[in-house]
C-alpha cells in the first residue's frame, strides 16, 4: 500500500470530504446527482482480476477448497489476496443478510491480522480455517450458484450535505431500491465520505453485528483496495433495511438512541465544538467506565456526552466505554442452562455472551470514532456509550469468583505460568485460567508469550463463530490501554479461551495436515 500502514490508511480515505463528483458536472454544480438508478438481478457482479479467484471461493464444494487454496499458496498466490477474494465472495453470496455468512465476513480481517502474529509456517491457519467456513456457509445456502448482490447504477437525488440523512430516511422507510440507488450515488465518491454517511443509518439502531459488519467491512479495503468500496460497504446497508424490516414485522419498537443521539448532540453543542485533547486521569477512566457499566442506556450515553462536552480526549473516553464492556465479560456468571446448545454449555461465555458481544461493539465504535469526521467521531462514542451500558442485569455485582484459584497459584515465574495456563485452558477451567493471567499481568511479564498461548486456541477453536473477532478485539484493545486497565483485558480473554476449548474448528485439521504443522 505504497508503504502507508493499515491505520494510516483508514484514517486518510475516513477524513476525507465529498469533493469528487456525484453525478454529471451539472450536478456536481448544483450539489445534486439524478441519475436513476436499480439493480439489475441479470448481470453479475464482477471483481476484475480477482474474480477467479471470487469464483473459486463461491463455487468449489467445501471439501475440496483447502487443498486448491493451498496450491494457490505454493504457487505465489498470497494470504492478503486470499482473504479479498473470499471477501467479496462473501458479499456477492450474502450481501450481510446471513447470520453465518456475515459473521464470517467480520472474521476475515481478523484472521488475516492473527496470522501476522504467527510463525511463517502457521500463518495460513487461521486463514484457511476462516475460508473453510467461509465456503461452507454459501454452499449450505446454495449461494454457490445465485448472488445476493448484483450490479446497481448510480440513482436517486442526493444532496451531497444530507446524503447520511437521507440515506437513513430511506433505510428507515425500508424503500430498499431507493437506500440502494442512493448509496451507490453516494459511493461514487470518495469511499471515506461513503463511510460517513452510511454511519447515520448504522447508528440507529444497537446491534453487535450492525456496527461489527460496518467497521470491518471498511477495515477490509485495507486489504481488497478501495475501488471494492461499494460491493463491501453496501452490506451494511441491506443489513440495516433487513433489520428495520424485521422490526415492521415484528411490532417490535425502535431504539430510543433515535431521538436521544440528536438531543444530546444538540444540548452538548458536540458539532460545533471542538474535539477535545484533554487527557484523563487513571482514575477519571475508571469512574465513568463503572457509571457506563453500572447505568442505563440513556445514562451511558449521556455520561459519554458530558465526557466528550467537557474537552475531554475522544481515546480516553473510549477508554472508559471499553472498560465498561471488559466488566461485562469478568462479571458474567455463565451462560444458563435454559439457553445453552451443545457448543454453548452451561456456564460458557464465548460466542455471543454478553461480555463478548459487548467488548466487540466497543471496540468497533472506538475503531469507526478514530477514522470518522468530527459528526461521526463525537456520535460514534455516544451511541458506544448507549450500547454499552444497560446490560448490568445481565451480569453480578461482583466479579467472577477466581480469588480461590489465584491463591492456589505456588508460582510466578513466566513459563511455569504459561505451562499452567494451557493446562487449565484444555481442562474448561475458567477460574483458574482467569487467575494465572491475573498473577502473569501482576508481575508485568512480556506479554507476548501469553498471547501466543492464547492466539493458539484462538486459531483451532470454533469459539461459536467469535473466536477470531473476540482475540483481535482484546489484542488491539491490550495495545491501546493504559498499564492500570491492560491485563483486564488479557484476563477477559483467558475466560473465554478456556470457556471455548473442545469445540475445534471445521477445516483447521485439514489445514495443518496440508501444511504440514502439527
């Protein structure tokens, strides 16, 4: 990527405003673009030199995949490619309107970030395992052989200063050929102000998935390229219509985050003011981290409204929002027996547990919130705020009970802990693999090795479709936290590591056996 970093280039084409074109030069002069537009059901979507590629994916039965993708490897073909082309695969088979479809799409980028972590002769796995699953699901959907996503042209009036608004009237409308044209309209130019406007849609409404789909599907262009913005980011769009019409379906009513996002930008003057640089204390994050995870909704949102009003920095008070979702998963009792499968025992907490669900929502706003303009940025946080909060019914008031087991520990030399670790992973012993990570991070030992024992399960685990997503979120969170709140989170993730061992993932023995890894 013309030696730019992935960051580096999210937050180029996130801040960019909509200065290219629309539509002919006449509206580009008026600020409008009427061109009609509709999706035609007859011509395929194409994916230029990757579309071989795309095909493969979409169209070899399952059990013949791994062997193909990794000849493709031994031929040159790279792990950044195979991951774009299983991407817009994924996109042009489901559009985000299949639950295993587009969870698989939010693991891929994780996947691919896991394997940069792994040596050489492993970084495939996590990859192929993700791939396998990938071409499973469009195969059990027999979406091998029909799309969900065709061509659409560029349609519909849209007023380059309320395209977000009008976007989400459409959305909200369930006009699903209109949200379509105007969204194509609106992808004409830059992807960074496509992103923007589609966020008005995305923050209407709290939904892991919603928000997790939208941030990685931008995040993916750092790998596809930008000239694939539309076919990725448009899934967000239908996943929206498809939720607002199961709600009109349903009766079910809407979220209040409607009326009391604008209300709180507007009381707050959050448009208008500036973004603040104040830096918080350790103790500041942690007070309005306990109001968000102790609160309601409108109280969590509220709180962050008031933080970001009061100059404070946008990354601590993102700081304190992902706290807020850390607490959720360290004082989750378990999954009851009522709602367990049989890869969701009673007493788990991967998948989509509370705290999970939560930590990954949290991260994907704070993600969106650093790459978006001051509209988006300021609103991102508040809705995260929202979100987060309201759940502490859900949970105990006080923590998962490991105190036992740290005590146990007779030890706090790094290896030894490690070897312990893996131990109480493989045994579903999520006190104890709680405590050894609490002790590990109490001495401040490197914490690199206790995420290589935790990426390792991370990539032979299933995790109920969360295992890439939920690593990649405790990593990049893990980086960005202060030393006061870091090994929480590495804490969190040895719960979840231990909840999701003995449920390996479809593919991942395939994979090691063609590689050749044990």
């Amino acid at each position: 990527m013309s030696g730019r970093s992935r960051r580096e280039f999210l937050e180029d084409v996130g801040r960019g405003m909509l200065v290219a074109s629309v539509g002919a030069t006449t509206a580009v002069d008026l600020g409008l673009s009427t061109c009609q537009a509709a999706e035609d059901p007859g011509e395929r979507l194409t994916f230029g030199s990757l579309e071989p590629l795309v095909s493969l994916m979409q169209e070899t039965p399952a059990d013949r995949l791994l062997p193909l993708l990794v000849g493709k490897l031994g031929q040159g073909t790279d792990l950044k490619t195979l991951i774009s082309a299983a991407a817009l695969a994924n996109a042009r088979a489901f559009g985000g309107q299949d639950y295993t479809g587009y969870h698989t799409l939010m693991a891929l980028l994780p996947a691919y970030e896991m394997s940069q972590e792994l040596p050489q002769e492993r970084q495939a796995l996590p990859i192929l395992k993700v791939l396998y699953r990938n071409t499973s699901r469009i195969h059990d959907q027999d979406a091998d052989d029909h799309d969900t996503l065709h061509p659409v042209a560029h349609g519909a009036v849209v007023d380059v200063d309320r395209a977000g608004e009008q976007l989400r009237e459409s959305v909200r409308a369930i006009d699903w050929d209109q949200a379509e044209a105007q969204f194509a309209t609106i992808a004409t130019g830059p992807p960074g102000e496509a992103f923007n406007h589609l966020q008005f849609a995305v923050q209407d409404e709290i939904n892991v998935h919603r928000v997790v789909l939208a941030w990685r599907s931008w995040a993916l262009l750092s790998l596809t390229g930008e000239q694939h913005a539309h076919s990725l980011l448009r899934q967000s769009v239908r996943f929206c219509l498809q939720s607002e019409e199961s709600f009109e379906e349903r009766g079910n009513p809407r979220s209040p985050i409607r009326s009391l996002l604008p209300q709180l930008l507007d009381e707050h003057h959050l448009l208008s003011r500036p973004i603040g640089t104040r830096p918080a204390e350790d103790g500041w994050i942690e007070e309005l981290g306990r109001t968000i995870f102790r609160g309601t909704r409108e109280q969590g949102a509220a709180a962050v409204a008031s933080a970001l009003a009061e100059g404070f920095d946008p990354e601590d008070v993102g700081a304190a929002i992902s706290l807020a979702a850390n607490l959720l998963v360290l004082h989750d009792p378990g999954r009851l027996e009522r709602n367990s499968t049989p890869v969701k025992p009673p007493g788990c907490v991967h998948g989509d547990s509370v705290g999970v669900h939560a930590s990954d929502a949290a991260n994907a706003w704070r993600s969106i919130a650093r790459v978006s303009n001051h509209r988006n940025q300021v609103a991102s946080l508040v809705v995260a705020g929202f979100h987060t909060a309201g759940q502490h019914g859900r949970v105990t008031d006080n923590p998962y009970p490991y105190t036992d087991a740290l005590e146990s520990l007779s030890t706090n030399d790094g290896p030894t802990l490690l070897l312990q670790l893996e131990k109480a992973i493989r045994s579903n012993e999520q006190a104890r693999a709680s405590a050894i990570a609490h002790r590990y991070g109490e001495h401040d030992l490197p914490s690199r090795p206790l995420f290589d024992v935790l990426l390792k399960y991370a990539v032979s685990e299933d995790g109920a479709l969360h295992a890439e997503k939920y690593y990649r979120t405790v990593a990049e969170e893990f980086a960005s936290s202060r030393p006061a709140f870091r090994w929480q989170q590495a804490i969190a993730l040895a719960r979840v590591t231990a909840s999701e061992h003995g449920y390996a993932a479809p593919g991942y023995a395939e994979a090691c056996d063609l590689l050749g890894v044990s």
